[in-house]
C-alpha cells in the first residue's frame, strides 16, 4: 500500500516509524514531515489544510489512505473531503471531530449519553451576564474552558471569582483564544489523577490501545505553566484489568454507542482523557486523535501491524482484531527549548548521541544542510523500555543528557508519581 501521513510533529514521527516497519507499507509520504520522519518515508511540501492539494497528490501518487495526525484538519473537514472522493481516511469527518472541536458539544454528548463527567454550564456570546452570574454562585477552584480548538491552551483553572469572571470576559469577547472562546464551558473541578485511553474504532466495534500517562506541567513536581506534554509513561499501574473493564463499561461503550446514535459514521482514534478520584473514572476531554506525547509511548508498545489495524478500521473488520502489546514499561522524557511554554529561541545546532535501543522522536527540528537544528518549543522525545518505570525513566534520561543544543531542557521526574503510588 502507498500511504500519506499527514503531520510533523513527534506524533507522526512516531506513527511513521511503526508503518514503515509494516511489510504492508510499499510507500510512506509524511506532508510535511520533519528530519526524523524522513527517516521513515518521504517528506513532501504539501499544506495539510490545502485539501485540494492533498487530493491531487494522492492521485498522483496512487495513495491507498491517508492517516491523519493532528487534529485542527480534521476538524476543518480533511476526512469528509478526501472520504467523498473515495480516499480511506484515518480519522474522523466533522460532525465526529466536534468532539474535540467543541467542548460545549463534547459535554452535551456526554450528558446525553450518561458518561461521567464534570458538572458544567455552557455560555455562547451575548450571555456574558448570565455566565458572571453562574460564575459567582460556583463553588471554587472553577475550570473555565474555551469551547474550541486553542492550542491546548483552553483551559484555565481559576482559585477566585474575581479571577474566573475575568477569564470568561476575556473569552466571550474574543480577547482571549479569538473566536475559539466565544463559547465558553464553566466546569465542576476534579481532583484525582489524570490518565489517557486510546481506542481505535471502525464506527461500530473499537479496540483499546494501552493506556499512558502525561505530564502537562513545565516544572518539577508538576509545578509552573501548562506545556503540550513533558514526558509520558505507559502502562498506568493503577489502570489494571478490573479498571480497564470499568472505563470500557462507563465510558467507551456509551461514546462509541452514542456517536453511532447520532448517525456519526467514525473512523479513527478516540482519545479519552480521564481523571481518576478513588476508582471513578471521570471524563475531562476527548481528543480525535492521539495524544503527543503518549503516541510516543503507546504505539512502540503495540505489537499489531499498524497498517493492518488501519485496513481493518476503514474496511469495518475491528471486530475480528485483538490487539497485543508489548509488556514491558515505555517511558518518554521531551527535551524542551529554554523558556518554553513562553518565548524561546529556534535554529540551535543539535547533536544526537547513538539511541542505544532507545527511540528518538523528533518532535520540533529541522534541517539546514547538513545541520540539525531546533526548530519548536517541544523538540525531541527520548522513549525507552525497561521491566518497570524506574528502569524505562532511567534510560530516557542517561540519553536526555547526551542530547546536545544550546537552553536544552527536560523534566527529571517523569514517573515518580507513579512509583511513589506503587509503594503504598
């Protein structure tokens, strides 16, 4: 099969890494692609967001399915462009992307549908006194969120009204996240501990990759800003087999039931990301695709051919896959530019040390020549296995230090968490 890889980030690489290795891949295209998923296939310049491009190359390239990694084109339509003119699309049309599209649609689904879920109330434009006045009579801390895509960076956690009332004023008029916060959702905050399920489902029958846990937070000790992950570790120890059948029963069952009730035909992955408080799970925010930097743990651990899970989900087959994965423990730690989240500088030179049996994920580099250079805030992810977290975390980081680029920087205590909760 010739297939298009649409993204190019440590995701994709990730993702382009594990399809190459399929003895069904006969071509990988990656648009745009970075220094490490060229690696895997071939780069192409191609805007992701130009859908007529993509469409011609595809012909030009007698391409048999484009897998789709981000999520912002398949919320603006790629997967029902492509799918009317009968391109097998990895991902989920519109009306299924508005999932992670719209929050205020996500919360109202899963009210619908009696997923557990956070109490909230959703305001629109032109009810700004109406959202101050539910704001004011909210018990504290309270979780305002933007209702579309912003970058990851919707989510505010306010600890005073004062603080909270701003935020939503600030989104309701477009000041804050333009016009992805001219709906606001105010939320019931949770208190637990967070962790991601992934399913992959044709539209009727699913199956659940291994489940992984990210760390948000820029500073040790889950301090500072919000980041677009810092490290992630998979399995989540506390997420055994009685857990697993609980998140199935509670959560995925009733999503994919519910997505088929409301006549959304979905093709693609399902991010689930939960908080836990006792053994409740809780859902905080489904994503249509997946999570970075989880992929980057979940998908070495899959066994499965990735291409044929994917031909199986676009052929309706899912029901007839078991999904086999790797036991042991997979830890990646990101190598960050100095400053990020805030301003931080691009284009240092970068030396990368020989993996060892560790897998380097590029997650923001380009090349200039010969040169490896940084080119994002988020750059590399160093993902290793080990019998247990200590051993996995252990090698992600002797390899972290022989990265070499000016500002590096990463967390040292991606894990800890969980090994802490292990020995209680």
């Amino acid at each position: 099969m010739n297939l298009l890889l649409i993204g190019s980030g440590g995701r994709e690489h990730a993702l382009a890494w594990k399809l190459s290795q399929s003895p069904r891949c006969d071509t990988l295209f990656i648009a745009p692609g970075n220094p490490g998923t060229a690696q895997c296939g071939t780069n192409v310049s191609l805007d992701p967001l130009d859908f007529p491009a993509v469409h011609r190359f595809v012909l030009e390239h007698q391409v048999d399915m484009v897998v789709v990694g981000p999520e912002q084109p398949l919320v603006e339509g790629m997967a029902d462009y492509l799918g009317e003119r009968g391109v097998p699309v990895i991902g989920p049309r519109k009306a299924g992307a508005l999932l992670e599209g719209s929050k205020s649609f996500s919360k109202a689904f899963m009210e619908k549908y009696g997923i557990p879920s956070a109490r909230y109330a959703s305001f629109s434009e032109g009810q700004l006194a109406e959202a101050l006045a539910y704001v004011a009579e909210h018990p504290l801390p309270v979780v305002v969120k933007a209702s579309g895509l912003a970058a990851g960076k919707g989510v505010l956690i306010c600890e005073t009204h004062s603080e909270a009332a701003e935020a939503v004023s600030e989104m309701l008029s477009g000041k804050a996240f333009g016009d992805a916060g001219r709906t606001v959702v105010i939320e019931q905050f949770l208190k637990g501990i967070e962790i991601s399920v992934f399913v992959l489902t044709d539209g009727k029958d699913y199956v659940i990759l291994p489940s992984a846990k990210d760390y948000k937070r820029i500073g040790e000790g889950d301090t500072g800003l919000n980041t677009g992950g810092m490290g992630a570790v998979s399995p989540v120890p506390f997420a055994d087999a009685a857990f697993m059948q609980r998140v199935e029963k509670t959560v995925v069952q009733p999503t994919v039931h519910g997505l088929m009730s409301e006549g959304i035909h979905y093709q693609g992955f399902i991010f689930i990301g939960l908080m836990v408080e006792g053994d409740i799970p809780w859902v905080l925010e489904y994503n249509v695709r997946m999570g970075d930097p989880e992929t980057e743990v979940v998908i070495p651990r899959l066994k499965n051919d990735l291409v044929e899970l994917f031909e199986a989900t676009v052929n309706g087959q899912l029901g007839e896959v078991a999904v086999e994965t790797d036991p042991r423990t997979c830890v990646t730690v990101m190598l960050v530019s100095g400053g990020y989240p805030g301003s931080y500088a691009k284009g240092k030179e970068m030396q990368l040390p020989d993996p060892a049996g560790s897998m380097l994920f590029h997650a923001g580099t380009r090349k200039d020549a010969e040169r490896l250079l940084s080119d994002g805030g988020r750059v590399l992810a160093i993902s290793s296995f080990g019998e247990n977290i200590g051993e996995a975390v252990s090698q992600s980081l002797e390899l972290a230090e022989k990265v070499q680029f000016e500002g590096k920087y990463y967390r040292k205590d991606i894990g800890q968490d969980l090994i802490r909760l292990q020995q209680m």
